[in-house]
C-alpha cells in the first residue's frame, strides 16, 4: 500500500536522511524540514520502502507530499 507522508508546516526540504529504495521502519526519518531556522525530523508512518523524496531546497506548503513509502 502506498503511504504518502505530507509535510507538517510551511518549510523547505533541508536534508534527506533516507534514499530511494531504502527499506524503513516506521519511526525512521526519512528527511528534515527547515522553518525559520528550526529542523524537523520527518518520520515513516509504516514499515516499507522509500519510492520518493521531494527534492532538498524545495519549498513544501502545509500537507504538500515530502515522501512516499510503500508498505503494508
């Protein structure tokens, strides 16, 4: 089953910490958020596998997709 994860807050994406293909347990960051110089960590809802990540510096609104895993 496909699991999108939407961005929380108004930010830009600052760092990837998962890769594509990466299988991942839920719990595990996936990638950090910047907002006004505060990161947060953005985590798998399920176990799966990373099959997308918004690009780093991109510029996320309120619910945008910042990722996708696929899993149970």
């Amino acid at each position: 089953m496909r699991h999108e994860v939407g961005a929380e807050l108004p930010s830009s994406v600052s760092a990837h910490v998962a890769v594509v293909g990466q299988s991942v347990r839920a719990g595990t960051v996936l990638l950090v958020l910047e907002c006004m110089k505060t990161e947060v960590p953005v985590e798998s809802p399920v176990d799966g596998a990373v099959t997308w990540l918004r690009p780093c510096a991109a510029v996320v609104g309120v619910g945008d997709v910042v990722a996708v895993v696929e899993g149970p």
